[in-house]
C-alpha cells in the first residue's frame, strides 16, 4: 500500500488522530518540496501565530456574548447577553462578537470534548473603557442593558461542536490533498518520486485555503491587520481609511476606480488610467 492510499484510509476513519493524519502528510510534503503544504502541516500541529493567515475553515465565527454586572446594594447580574449593536462599530469591527481558532489541532481536539460553551473574555481594558464610557453618557443603550450597575467580565461563547467542525475540516483538506495527489503525482511521498511542480502546488494551496483570493495589509506602526477581497472595492477603502489615509484621498481613489471599471478600454481587473494617476 502507497503513501497515498494509507493516508486516504486513514482520513476516512474518524479511529485516526488528526494529528497523527498531518505527521503522515508531512512525509508528503517533505518529499513532493511543496512549501504551502509544509507550511500548514507544522501550522495545523503547532498552531498558528499571529502573523499567520489562517484559513477560512478556522474562522472567525461569529458568537453571543455574555456578561456579568455588579451594582448598587452589592447586587450581581449573571450571564446577561450584550447584543453587538450596543457598542461602539469599532469595538465590533475589532472581533468583540466573533472569534477565530489558533491552536494545535491537538488543543483543539481537547476543546472539542468539552460538554460546556467556551468562554473567550473580554481583555479588562475593553471593560475599563465601556464602563467609563457610561459613566459619561455615551453608551446609553449599552447602560440601558443594566441600570446603575457597571460591567464586571463579558466573554463570547463558542459551542465545542464548532470547534469539532473545525476539526473535521482539516481531515477533509487532508482527504482532498491525498486524493488530489493520486490524479496528479500518484507515487508522491514514495523514496525518488520527483518534486511536485507549480501547477500542483497552486491546486494544494487552493484545497487548504480556499478559492476567495485576499490581500493582506500590515501595517507595522500601529500592529493594523485587515483582510481586503480581491475586487471589493468597499473592504479596500475601508482598509485604506483603517490605515490612516485622509477621506477625501481614499475618496479620490475610490471614484478614480469607479472610473476605470466604466471604462470600456480598461480590461476587467487591469488598473487604468484614472487609478494610475491618482
């Protein structure tokens, strides 16, 4: 039996460790010289830091928040919800009401097994500043939640079984990346197979990533990390805005974009004219 075919049976078989299903696919991955596949194996087992894109199956998903209040008489509210529409866009844009996963497959795996919703907390400086912010007025929605009483702790709960599909996903990437193998390179992983080549390398980063095309902007200064789809002109200029461009020069370049698209002569996806001077 090849490589392949063991790590195809194995990933049919819930019996298999997922961990252990990923050491079998770096064998693959050693051998075909396929840095994306390298890359997310050693990721899927020792987690994924910050500066890593994660793919879309690991989140963010979106979550409930609970709270616990305190106020007059010593009196303690308990796992009251906070809806997101009662706190500043930012606090929401920021990930307050959703949550992505980071962690080893096998801190997964123990997640996964819990028989209770996952509390992910707030940071304490995030309560610090809604509570000072009732204090002076300008959350009145939020204080209308629980009058006279500030926020003790809130935390986003995240149900096991999503963590378990999570999970899952990866046993399936690594099903597809097997099976994706056999067609193209069925002797990949065996002792002398040649190294996989561009066209395959391209097909095993579309089957753990996913198809949507993203571009990732950094911006050192401030720590700023936002996602912008290709062809969304709005999640651009959101992210221009994010990073400190004045208004009226992330509005000049959205109509100079504008402008290219109705543009008969500039090709779908090509910058013109209009975007290039400005």
């Amino acid at each position: 039996m090849s490589r392949l075919e063991k790590i195809v049976d194995a990933a049919t078989s819930s019996a298999t460790p997922i961990a252990e299903l990923l050491r079998m696919t770096k064998v693959i991955a050693a051998r075909m010289e396929t840095p994306p596949l390298i890359d997310w194996v050693e990721y899927e087992l020792g987690g994924y830091p910050e500066d890593a894109v994660i793919p879309d199956y690991r989140g963010p998903f979106p979550t409930h928040v609970l709270s616990v209040w305190s106020g007059p008489m010593s009196s303690v509210l308990t796992n009251v919800p906070i809806p997101s529409s009662a706190v500043p866009q930012g606090l929401r844009d920021a990930g307050a009401f959703e949550v992505d996963f980071r962690q080893s497959v096998s801190e997964l795996a123990r997640l996964a097994q819990q028989e209770e919703m996952l509390p992910y907390g707030w940071g304490p400086d995030v309560v610090g500043l809604l509570n000072g912010d009732m204090m002076r007025g300008e959350l009145p929605n939020l204080q209308g939640i629980a009058p006279l009483h500030g926020i003790v702790s809130a935390s986003r709960q995240v149900s096991p079984a999503v963590i378990g599909s999570v999970l899952d996903n990866v046993r399936t990437r690594v099903l597809d990346l097997a099976l994706e193998f056999e067609k193209v390179a069925p002797d990949a992983g065996e002792p002398g197979a040649k190294p996989a080549d561009q066209t395959t390398i391209n097909h095993i980063t579309t089957i753990i990533y996913g198809h949507d095309n993203t571009v990732a902007v950094q911006g050192s200064a401030v720590g700023q990390h936002v996602t912008v789809q290709a062809g969304d002109l709005d999640s651009l200029t959101k992210a221009l805005s994010q990073l400190g461009l004045r208004t009226e020069d992330v509005a000049e370049l959205k109509h100079a974009i504008q402008d290219d698209e109705a543009d008969e002569d500039t090709p779908k996806g090509q910058q013109g004219g209009a975007s290039r001077s400005s």
